[in-house]
C-alpha cells in the first residue's frame, strides 16, 4: 500500500495535464488515522462524481466493543456514523471550487428510518464510509492544488470529527443504540404476543406533508383504547404502553378525515425502525407486512390467482395467470397469492387504493349478476380463509362498506385522530345487518378447498425467465463467440428502474422507503439475470439465495468493478419478490 505522502507526490505530478490522467491516483493510500482508497475516478469534471472509500480502524476510533457486538448494533452505530458523517461533510462540499462537480463532496443521506446501507459499515476492525468526490478541474484540466486540499485538509478534518468515538456527543449516541435495541425487544414482544402490531401511547403518526416525513407539529398524539392496551418491558426504556393490535382480521373504520389512512401508513412503515424524534419509535409492524393496493397495468407472470379470480369470459387460465397488463383486481389478486408466497404474515389494505370489485360484492349486485358470470370472489369472502388456513393477518381500512364487519376479530374507530375499540359495539349490530352469502355462511368444503389452493400457489412451480439477448457477437476475425452478458442498469429514483430495455416500475411498493434501496433492487436483478436466471431455479429459489446472500454478506453484495460502492441499502425480502414479480419478462 502507497503512502499518503506519494499520493501527494503523485497528485503534484499530473497537475494542469488533461482530465483522465487522474485516473493514475486509483489505488490505497495510508494516511496517519486511516486508509484511503480512491476506487473509481469520474471521467470529466462534469461526470458522476469519483468513488472514494476510507476506512478507519475500530482499534483507533475506540468505539465501546458493545456497539459493534452483533448485527444489529453495527448497524445501528453504522447509521449514527453516516448521519454525522453527512453534517461534516455537508460543511465541507465545494470549499474547493472549480468546473462542473469540482470539489463536491457527497454520502448518502438518511431519512427517518434506519436502513442497512452500503455507504457506512461497521465490523469488528474497521468503520468503512463511501462517499463521492468531485475531482477538481479549470475547465477541463486537473486542478491538483484543489483535490490536495479536499484530501490533504479537508477529509483530515471531517473524518475525525465524524469517526472517532471521543468526537461524538456521549448520550445521545448511547441513546440512538439504546433505542434499537428496545426496538428489537418490541418486535419479539409482538411475537411473543401473537400481535401484529404495536402503536405507543404518545406517539405522533402524521406527517409533516405530503412530501416530508419529519412528524407533525401540534399532531394530536396517540391514545390506545383501554380494551386494547398492552404494556411491554423494554430492556432500556423499561414499561411501554399502547394499542395491541391483535392477529387476525382487524378493521380500521371511521369517517373521512379522521386519521384512518395516516394510522394505516405508520403501521406499513413500521416494519423499519425509525430514529429518536420521529414520532413513530414506538410503532412496529410485523416486519413481513406488505401493503397491497390495486395495480393497473402490472405484469403478472404464472400466478395462481384461482382462489380469488375463475372462469374468465376469456378462457385464461387463472392457475397460471399471465398478463401484461392487469386489472385492478387482478393485481391485487396476484399480489396476495405473492405476499403469501414472499413470506409475509400480515397484509395491510386500504379501501381507498383498492379495486372496489375485488373487495365485496354487496348482495343485491349478487341477485342481480348470477354467481356463474361473475369471476371474482372478493377479498371479503377470502380473508377469515386467509387467517385460519394460511396464518396471514389482514388489517383493513375500510370507509365504506359495511360488510367487512361480519369478518373481523378487531373493529378499531378513527375518531377525530384517536383509536376506539368498537369491537363489542359492531358485534351486537351484525345480527341486524345480516349478509346473504359470505364468508360468514360458508361450508366446510370451502374452506379445504381453500386450504388447497393455498398450499398449491405456495408449491406452484414458477420458473425464472428472462429475454434472451442476442448470445453472441462476431469478432475481429468473423468468428461467432459468446457475448458476455451485462445488462446496463438506471435508477429512477424510488420508483423504479431500468434493465436492458425493460422498465421495472415500482411505485406499488409503497414499503420501499429509499432510493438506496430501489439501486440495491436493480443491483440484485441484474445479478439474477446475468448469473441465475437458467430456466430451472424457480422465482422463489432466487430470491432465497440472494436474500442469504445478503443476510450473510450485508452490503458486501453490492460489488462492481472490484470495490463496493455506497449508494445501496439492503431492501426487505418482500420487495426482492415484489420487484422480480414485476420484471417483464417472456
Ligand atoms: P382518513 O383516511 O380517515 O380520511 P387521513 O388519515 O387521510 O384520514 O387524515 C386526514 C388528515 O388529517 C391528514 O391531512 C392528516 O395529516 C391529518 N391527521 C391525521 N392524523 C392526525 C393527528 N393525529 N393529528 C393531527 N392531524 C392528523
Ligand atoms: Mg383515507
């Protein structure tokens, strides 16, 4: 490994030449405090800025040995890193100046929840950061005396101040750590109480807007109904109230307006942790939960959707249902039958992001359309089906229709922002309300049909396919040879990608909560098909090893041209599925 001091030499020697002689500084460096490592150097002043890597050692930083102990811990103290790296760095950007990006420095930037990203981790030995540098220039020439400054004074400074434990504020890093563990004690406690969910009494659930998702102010906060209290005993913040939510098929009613969507949405991104201050600490989710909304226009490739969708006028076959573009209820049948098959226990629906005809079908449309014309047995009829045979809770939002009462074991009432039990109250009025033919009146002989089908969608086969470019190319000589397969990738943001030619949109994934994580997405896509996909291995078998893969290795995965680069947090399981279910493929 080269010096930092031939680094400096080195820099001084290509000054004023052309911009591409930069790319000689590639390589590590030591410096006195810790490694440096220039990965990837940008072509021009105005191209993506250039990768670089340092990597402090543990010994040096003097970290407690209990904040790297195990996973959770170094992931924690990994985001704490990286929230305060990103303040020194926020300082230190553009101090040196030039064309284009010259003398950017930039990290990824955290949003409320705390994401296992590949910009910052944590191991025994070492704290690594990446980040991206703007390699200076005059027009389109090195402007060495300005990159010696970024990486001779400026990175000297910041990285200190960021990385070494006698630099940080002593109790609110002790606090950020104490907090996820108590996080963790929550989400065994919902296990343990066969919850499926938990929100804390004072816990603020609204947003600030629509576009930031900093809490409330003057929010009203939340109360749990006594009926549903439950009290946990967290290891550091010791006994913590609030609403129990029950597995099962719960409810969520209440007039418009008065805070049904916005509880719905804090128990969908309860699955992350979210750091102090955010006013949803306290609330978590089963960490498999999937929001399920209607998805016109989705692909769906060889899903068994017969458990909700038969005989259709077309002829298709729904044991395998395939389609370019879906209907509203066909997507969100397709999306149940893949949650189930993506391991989720508990699915989160709002009336008001669903096909209407996929959720009931009240009884005089039933006289009215003969049960043979209509394909569709709504979600209603499914849902106690979906609990008893298969384990997967539902809790739904619903403004409108009445039905779902019949079919609930929780019944909570938004009211002017705080959370009634009216379970009791509904009960005593179902009797009143009859339903003609539902769930409620169905036979046992259903019901193992049901389990039939369950079992059967979980055990269809569905094998991974991908569009075959071309496999070969002709060389200098003529000759046909084996063209390696790499698939160019674009992010686009959250919402989705680009593979090759195809489009791979994911705006249904409203549990993806970073951009980071649709890279990493893209990243793991592109790995299955240019590794995976052999028409054999199924869709499930890939996701399962690249899911190991992940829970193995962490960010390590994430490695192009040598070296890992930041930009990419690990996505949950679910929206692995939810992103290869989405992938148009042959
Ligand atoms: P619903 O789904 O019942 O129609 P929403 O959840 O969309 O209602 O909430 C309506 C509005 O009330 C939103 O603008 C939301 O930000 C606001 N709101 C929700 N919960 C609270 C709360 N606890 N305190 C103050 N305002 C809230
Ligand atoms: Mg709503």
């Amino acid at each position: 490994m080269k010096t930092a001091a031939q680094l400096r030499e080195e820099l001084r020697s290509i000054d004023h030449k052309s911009y591409p002689a930069y790319k000689s500084l590639k390589g590590e460096y030591r410096f006195t405090d810790y490694v440096l490592s220039i990965d990837h150097v940008q072509g021009d002043p105005f191209a993506a800025p250039s990768h670089v890597t340092v990597r402090f050692p543990m010994e040096k930083a003097g970290f407690p040995a209990d904040y790297y102990k195990d996973r959770l811990s170094r992931t924690s103290l990994a985001d704490y890193l990286l929230r305060q790296f990103g303040n020194a760095v926020a300082k230190l950007s553009f101090q040196a100046r030039g064309s284009g990006k010259s003398g950017l420095i930039a990290v990824s930037r955290c949003g409320q929840e705390i994401l296992d990203r590949s910009a910052c981790c944590v191991t025994e030995k070492e704290i690594c950061v990446r980040f991206s540098v703007g390699f200076p220039a005059r027009g389109r020439t090195i402007d060495a005396k300005e990159l010696d400054k970024i990486l001779f004074e400026l990175l000297p400074k910041g990285i200190p101040a960021a990385f070494l434990f006698q630099n940080q504020q002593k109790e609110r890093l002790q606090a950020h750590m104490e907090l996820r563990e108590d996080q963790a004690a929550l989400r065994m406690f919902l296990r343990e109480n066969h919850l499926a969910a938990f929100v804390a009494d004072g816990a603020v659930l609204p947003r600030e807007s629509g576009v930031s998702a900093k809490p409330m102010k003057n929010a009203v906060v939340f109360k749990s109904p006594e009926t549903l209290r439950v009290t946990a005993e967290l290891p550091h913040k010791g006994k913590i109230s609030g609403m129990g939510i029950p597995c099962g098929v719960t409810l969520i009613v209440g007039g418009g307006y008065h805070g049904k969507s916005t509880l719905l949405l804090a128990l969908q991104n309860g699955v992350y942790d979210h750091i102090a201050g955010d006013g949803r600490e306290y609330v978590v989710t089963d960490e498999t939960a999937l929001k399920l909304r209607a998805e016109d226009g989705r692909f769906i490739k060889d899903v068994d959707i017969s458990l909700f969708i038969n005989h259709l006028p077309n002829g298709k076959d729904t044991k395998c249902f395939c389609t370019e573009d879906a209907s509203g209820s066909t997507s969100q049948a397709a999306g149940i039958v893949e949650g189930a098959e993506a391991g989720s226990r508990l699915f989160l629906l709002d009336e008001d992001t669903s096909a209407a005809n996929f959720m009931v079908r009240d009884a005089f449309m039933q006289r009215v359309i003969a049960p043979e014309k209509e394909p569709i047995t709504p979600f209603l009829e499914r849902v106690r089906g979906l609990y008893e045979q298969a384990g997967i809770s539902t809790i739904l939002v619903a403004g409108s229709s009445g039905a779902f009462f019949h079919v609930a074991d929780t019944v909570i009432q938004m009211d002017a922002y705080q959370p009634k039990d009216i379970t009791e109250e509904v009960r005593g009025l179902c009797g009143e309300y009859p339903l003609a033919d539902t769930a409620a009146a169905r036979t046992g002989r259903e019901k193992a049909v049901e389990a039939g089908i369950m079992a059967a969608a979980s055990s269809h086969k569905r094998v991974m396919t991908k569009h075959e470019e071309s496999k070969t190319r002709r060389n200098y000589y003529g000759d046909t040879v084996a063209r390696p397969e790499r698939m160019k990738t674009k992010v686009h943001g959250r919402d989705g990608f680009s593979l090759g030619h195809e489009e791979v949109d994911l705006k249904a994934l409203e549990q993806l909560c970073d951009s980071e994580q649709t890279a990493a997405l893209a990243y793991l896509l592109k790995m299955a098909y240019e590794g995976m996909i052999d028409r054999k291995k199924t869709l499930p078998e890939i996701v399962e090893i690249l899911a190991d893969r992940l829970a193995k290795e962490g960010t390590a995965v994430f490695r192009e041209g040598g070296y890992v680069a930041g930009g990419f947090a690990i996505p949950r399981v679910q929206e692995i599925y939810g992103c290869f279910n989405r992938y148009r493929r042959p």
